[in-house]
C-alpha cells in the first residue's frame, strides 16, 4: 500500500499496492497543478478522507481536490458515479513519502494536443528529486 497525506495532514489518500506509473499530464490543470496521478476507483484500489474543497472541471465533469488548510491537491474524481456506482478517481502520488513511489516509473502524458501518451523517457519518480 502507498498512503499520501497534505502537508498539513488534515486529507490523505490510500492506494492499494503500488501504482503502475506516475502520470505526469500537460493538460490545461495538471501542469499548473504539477501533479503525478495514480487511477483507480474510489472504494476499491483508492481511499481519501479530510476535508477538501473541489475545483470543478465541468467538460470533463471532475472535481480536483485540495486541502481547505494547506491547499494541497490530494486528488481528482468524477463528480457523480457512474450508472454502476463506480467512481474514477487518482491520486497525486507528490503527496507520498518520496521512499515510497521512488521506483514508479514516470508516464509522460500528452492531455494538451493530442491526448496519448509521449515517447518513454525511462525516468522514475526518484529522478524529480535526485
Ligand atoms: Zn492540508
């Protein structure tokens, strides 16, 4: 499991196992937000708790999660379930503790233009920070 928390520790998330990568997304938010995503659904591989107030993304329908306290972001998730109750979500993986998510191999990922991913540049959380 990877737990992360704010600095201020107030919003946590749990992930169940250890991510597949780290996405890191050029889009319009996430590079303003300089986040590292994890997916997953929320109830499943994905647990939050604290209290957050939500910036709401409404063409794409999703709420990007900070902390009232330290502003943070913990995490994104879809507004409203879906038809089957499941509910998208990811985690923003800069909020574990570095030893942690060190080996998570980092997902380069093109949400500006072309929305796919771009070529693999074999780097790992580890190398944001070394
Ligand atoms: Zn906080």
């Amino acid at each position: 499991m990877v737990a992360g928390s704010c600095h201020c520790g107030a919003v946590s998330w749990t992930f169940e196992g250890v991510p597949k990568s780290a996405t890191s997304c050029s889009c319009t938010v996430c590079r303003k937000y300089a986040v590292l995503w994890a997916y997953g659904a929320e109830g499943e591989n994905i647990r939050v708790s604290g209290p957050t107030k939500a910036y709401i993304r409404l063409e794409k329908n999703i709420g990007f999660h900070f902390c009232e306290a330290c502003g943070c972001i913990a995490y994104w998730r879809d507004v409203e379930p879906d038809k089957n109750g499941r509910r998208e979500i990811a985690v923003n993986l800069r909020l574990a503790e570095p030893e942690d998510v060190a080996a998570i191999p980092i997902r380069r990922f093109d949400g500006l233009k072309d929305w796919k991913d771009m070529p693999d540049r074999g780097e790992h959380v580890r190398d944001l920070w070394s």
